[in-house]
C-alpha cells in the first residue's frame, strides 16, 4: 500500500522564521513516533523566502517541502520569477504547480503549465500538479471537462513513467470552509484515476485539496483513490496539520 500524502501549502503566510518554528515544532511532535513515515510523506510548501531555512531543517528528515511556483526556464530575463534549478540546489524535490490562484490571479495557462511540468521532469522534480473546476463550472455540469481538460492540457507530451501527484481542488472548497462532499470527491478521483491509468502513467497519487481540517479527514481519507490531501489554511497550525496526518 502506498503511503498517504500530506502536503502543506503555506501560500503567502509565514516569515522565514515563523516556518523555522514551525518545522521545529512538527519535528519535537512527531519524535516520538517512530514509525510516522511509515504510512505517510510529508511536504511543505512554503513561500520562497523560507525555502532555505527548510532547506537546512529538513535535511536528513524524511519531510519533503518545494517551491508553490516556478518558472518555465531555469534562468534569464524573467523578473520576479522563481527558479525551479535553483530549488533544487536548495535540495527541495517538489513543486507545486498550477494552483487555483495562480491560474485565477496569475492568469497561468494550461500552456504554460504544461511547459513548467516539461521543466521539472526535465530537472527530475515531482510536482504537486493542481486541477479543479470553479462554481460556475460546477453548476453547469462541466465538472468532468474542466478537470480532464486541464489534465491532458498540462500533461501533453510528459514522461509517463515519472512520478506525478495530482491535487484536485474544486475552486469553490478552497478557503471557504465549504468542502466537497464524499460523493463529489469520489466521483472526480474516480474519474481522474481511470483518465491516469487508461493513458498509462505509472506511478502517480491523487490528493484532495479545498478546506481539509482535522474534523473532516478521516471520512476524506476514506474515499477511494483519495492517497492524501493537500490542504492550505488547516496546515499554518502544527497541531491542526498534524492532528490532519494522524487521521
Ligand atoms: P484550504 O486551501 O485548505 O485553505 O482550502 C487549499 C489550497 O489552496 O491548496
């Protein structure tokens, strides 16, 4: 059975020092369970800054943390851009990608998407691809379109025999409290897994992501092919993050 996923994803929150802290903290919680890797991944993903204090404080632990974004090149005349050569010299080995806001605020599209996961196969970097239909998508019954679009959109043209983690957020669920319910996570997870499989990927995990916390985990995790969450506002908190890995 393949460990189940508990990625962090801090968006514009916490100061260098704050994810010291934190990283800390979760670290001191979770020494005196020896077998917590066993059956689970850890991955943080913090804002740029931070990358290099978790750098250093996640050596030689078995949590994994990247970058919420990079660019398409590695390097050139791209101000403002991260670079995803230079997260991995940080030894950082994901990436998220392709996240609601970046596609909302950014105005990313699937092809430049689809270019940045060219990249990081290229680097040999897992990224935490984000997919997810908004409200209004929902509501006219485009779901499954939306979301299989923005798969085969982003994916054209990958490795498939390369790790790959996809995080469904449904738009609506993220932030809002409002999260999706079991049979709507069923059915796209459902759908994005055949999608997966049918097309050949080999080695690939579906997360659930939109206003995951402590109290609705468990019956989450339940969901068939949900293998972890990725989970925003319930991860600033070690207790409420970690009580979210026990579940
Ligand atoms: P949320 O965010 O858990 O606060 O809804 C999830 C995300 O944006 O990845």
């Amino acid at each position: 059975m393949s460990k189940k996923i508990f990625a962090a994803n801090w968006k514009l929150n916490k100061t260098p020092e704050e994810s010291r802290e934190f990283v800390i903290q979760f670290k001191n919680q979770i020494f005196q369970n020896t077998n917590f890797f066993e059956n689970r991944e850890v991955i943080i993903f913090p804002q740029a800054y931070s990358l290099e204090a978790l750098s250093s404080l996640c050596a030689g632990t078995q949590i994994g943390f990247g970058p919420q974004n990079v660019y398409c090149e590695s390097s050139g005349a791209f101000t403002g851009e991260n670079s995803a050569e230079v997260s991995k010299l940080l030894k950082s080995e994901f990436t998220l990608v392709g996240h609601s806001e970046r596609r909302e605020i950014f105005k990313e599209t699937d092809d430049l998407i689809n270019k940045k996961l060219q990249l990081l196969q290229k680097l040999e970097l897992t990224p935490v691809f984000c997919i997810g239909e908004t409200l209004s998508q929902r509501e006219a019954g485009q779901t499954m379109k939306v979301c299989l679009d923005q798969m085969s959109k982003g994916l054209a043209g990958l490795n498939k025999a390369r790790r790959l983690i996809v995080a469904y957020e449904p738009v609506w669920a993220i932030g809002t409290g409002k999260v999706a319910t079991l049979d709507q996570v069923k059915e796209v997870h459902q759908a994005l897994y055949q999608y997966l499989n049918e097309n050949s990927y080999s080695d690939f995990q579906l997360l659930y992501g939109g206003s995951v916390k402590p109290e609705n985990a468990n019956e989450l995790l339940s969901v068939a092919h949900v293998d972890g969450f990725l989970i925003g506002g319930a991860s600033l908190k070690v207790d409420s993050f970690l009580k979210i890995c026990l579940s």
